[in-house]
C-alpha cells in the first residue's frame, strides 16, 4: 500500500506540474534600445527591476545604445525591436524617408536647467564658452539649443562652442572636471552640481516648453506583426509611471536613481526624486507640440526636415486605448493615485 501511495503522489504531482507549465505562458523576450542614461530612464529601469515587464508576459532586456542616430539605425535595421529615445533622431529618419512610429512619451515638455562653472554667474558670460551635447541634432543638443533661445544666446552668433561628449551622465562629469564651461542637464544631475556650487543660470521647469524628452518608438513593421507585444510595452510603462509617482514607493524609487547615477548624498538624492515627480506625466501621451518643435529648430541644420509629416510619426492608438477603458486610471488608483 505504501508503495501505491507513493506512485500515487507522484503522479498527482506529475498532474499538477504540468497544468501549472501550461497554464503559465512563456514570456516574450524583447529587446530595449536605450540612448542614454538620463532621470527620465528611471521609470524604465522601474518597469525591468521591479517586474512589471514580467506582469505582462514580457522578458525585456535593456541596453545601453550611446547616441540616439545610432538607436534608430538599430530599430530600422532590426538589431533591437524598441527603443527609448527622444525625437531629434526620429525626426531626422522621418527626414530620409524612413518613418518610425513613437508610442508614448513619459514628458512632453522641457524640465531642464541651464547649469555652468562656478565662476560663470549670468548668461552673458556663456559667450566664447564651450557646452557639452551628445551629439549634433539629438536630444541634448536639441535642449541646448532651447535653452540658449530661452535666454537670448544663439550658438553660432555668440561663439558658443557646442562639443560633443556623450549621455548626460558623462556630460555632468566633464563639467565637473572643467572640460566643458556650461550644459543644460536635469534632475538629479543638477542637484548634485548645484551642490557643489555650480551655477543654475536658467530653470526651464516653469515656462512649459514643448518637448520629446523619452519615448517609446517602434518601426512600422513591428507594430503591424506584434501589435499585442507593443500594447503590452506600453502597459508595463504605464504601470512604471504609477509606480514611480506613488508616494508609498520613494524609497525604492530614490534608492534607483541613486545607485544608476553613483552618488551617495542622501539629500542630493531627495532632490533628485522631486525633481522626477515633476519631469515624467502619469498618462504618456506624445505631443504633436513638441515634436514640432523639435523640427523647428532641426530644420536649421538639414532644410529637408521641415517637409517631415510629424502626424504621420506619432501613433496614439495604444495609450489613447488605454486612457479610453480606464486602464491608466485603474493603475494609479492602485498606487493611491488620482
């Protein structure tokens, strides 16, 4: 009898081991470009460490692709299936003939500040001085290039020596070290630059202007084939976004940023997570504002952007979807959101 009971169990723990692998799918493995590590990369990262890419059937990888062009070559050519970028890079695909598609946007307006040196105290003194970017036409010289028409400066015309230097993390580093005299960086960044007794020339915060900082975007043919796939991408965004916004998760949230961009001041970091809260929006609608101005000022560099269709790059479908059947709104209420 006893041997009986044995086989037993193991056959009804055969059953049930088998039900459980059939009833658990298998979740869809997918690659995320990024272009640089920026605060705005947080609700990202979120999505990856606290498995909410996982709630919704998805293995997502991230990587780190340095400079939005060579983003979007990756998405056209394959190698990664979505990216998370902003809209200078997009626009100038759009430019060639190549139109990808931008899902969401997680801010749609510029939250960054005009930082410099120490010795700099107003924005006259930017003249003849160098700035850092990332790269001429993308996302950080896009905000460079605001900012100085923010404050009255152009580039070219007041001598201003844009180098390029890499992401923003990189960017605050050479500032730090006296490699470059000024950038326009935000968050977290600023903080600790702020702290050091850097200059905050400029607070762009306040006056609302139109920007694609972090988007999701896909390629055409993605979207078509793997429709679901990218409903899910942007779900696990969404639930990013509450996450990240929920009052009851700062701990995690400030712990995050704080070992993504290795600084250790507890209060730098606290500043840096208020600084979030006001740089990302709890529904990521992209804005046709924004993407026009990125073709504004992109069109001074290559005549061939301003016949860009910015209509025909923003595809609303999926978070339209999801604002529609109350999706977002569950999701924050769960976080004690409204």
């Amino acid at each position: 009898m006893g041997s009986r009971r044995i086989y037993l169990s193991l056959a009804v723990a055969a059953i049930i081991s088998n039900l459980q692998l059939v009833g658990a799918p298998a979740q869809t493995k997918i690659t995320i470009g990024a272009a640089a590590m920026s605060p705005r990369t947080i609700p990202l990262l979120i999505a990856q460490e606290q498995g909410l890419f996982a709630k919704h059937g998805l293995e997502a990888r991230i990587v780190l692709i340095r400079g939005a062009p060579t983003l979007v070559a990756s998405l056209i050519s394959g190698d990664v299936e979505v990216g998370y970028t902003g809209g200078p890079a997009v626009i100038g695909a759009a430019a060639q003939g190549i139109y990808l598609r931008i899902l969401s946007s997680v801010s749609s307006k510029l939250t960054h500040t005009l930082i410099a040196n120490p010795s700099i105290k107003s924005v006259e003194q930017l003249r003849g001085k160098r700035m850092g970017i990332q790269s001429i036409g993308g996302s950080t010289w896009m905000h460079t290039m605001l900012a100085l028409e923010h404050v009255g400066l152009e580039a070219k015309r007041d001598n201003i020596n844009l180098l390029v230097i890499g992401d923003s993390v990189l960017i605050g580093q050479s500032l730090e070290a006296g490699r470059i005299d000024a950038a326009t960086l935000d968050g977290a960044l600023v903080r600790r630059l702020r702290s050091k007794g850097f200059t905050a020339l400029a607070d762009l915060t306040p006056h609302n202007i139109p920007m694609v900082n972090q988007a999701i975007v896909v390629s055409p043919e993605f979207l078509q084939k793997r429709g679901e796939v990218a409903e899910r991408i942007v779900m696990a965004l969404v639930d990013s976004l509450a996450f990240t916004l929920a009052p009851q998760n700062k701990a995690v949230v400030t712990k995050t940023m704080m070992k993504r961009f290795q600084f250790s001041d507890a209060a730098v970091g606290e500043e840096g997570y208020q600084d979030l809260l006001v740089s990302v929006e709890r529904k990521p609608f992209p804005s046709l504002d924004a993407l026009r101005n990125v073709r504004r000022l992109m069109a001074t560099q290559n005549p061939k952007v301003a016949n860009v269709k910015i209509e025909e790059i923003i595809d609303n479908r999926i978070v339209r979807k999801l604002d529609d059947n109350g999706y977002m709104d569950k999701v924050a209420a769960g976080y004690g959101l409204k």
